[in-house]
C-alpha cells in the first residue's frame, strides 16, 4: 500500500454521520479505513463502467452471440429515412 500523504476534509450531514459510524463498529475497522476503502471501491466501481466489465464464460458466449449477429433495422425506420428531412 502506498504511503498516506493527503487528507480528506469534507462535511457531512449527522443522519450520514451516524450511519457511517455505525457501519465502522460493525466492521471492527478505523474510521478513516472504512471511509477511505469505500471511497476507493466506489470509485472503482463507476470507473468500470466506463472502460471494462467482466463476465464469465457463458454470458461472454451470449454477448459475443448478439455482437456477431446481424443487425436489425426497427420496423418504420426504413420508411422514415426514405422520406426527406423536415430540415432540407
């Protein structure tokens, strides 16, 4: 783990406060420990959205099924697009 150099400060509300510090004696753990590993994993979380995700074995099949299949024009799109825009 790399050496703690930067502190956090923020306000919270008392009900956040309390929720927080009831999770922290549950977890046996320190506060600032607590607080800051699910800071991390949160922040690992939204980021996974936007550049990875995993899958196991079979939805990888399914998902490289539908990616490998052609593709389907919705009924009516066809007909729309050969209408000319309302813009021209």
């Amino acid at each position: 783990m790399a050496t703690k150099s930067r502190d956090w400060k923020f306000r919270v509300a008392e009900d956040e406060d309390e929720l927080v510090k009831a999770a922290v004696d549950a977890s046996d753990t320190k506060f600032s420990s607590f607080v800051r590993s699910a800071a991390v994993a949160e922040a690992h979380r939204v980021l996974a959205d936007r550049r990875s995700f995993e899958l196991d074995q079979a939805a990888w099949e399914e998902f490289s099924e539908l990616l490998e299949r052609p593709a389907r024009v919705p009924e009516g799109l066809t007909e729309l697009f050969s209408k000319p825009s309302v813009f021209e």
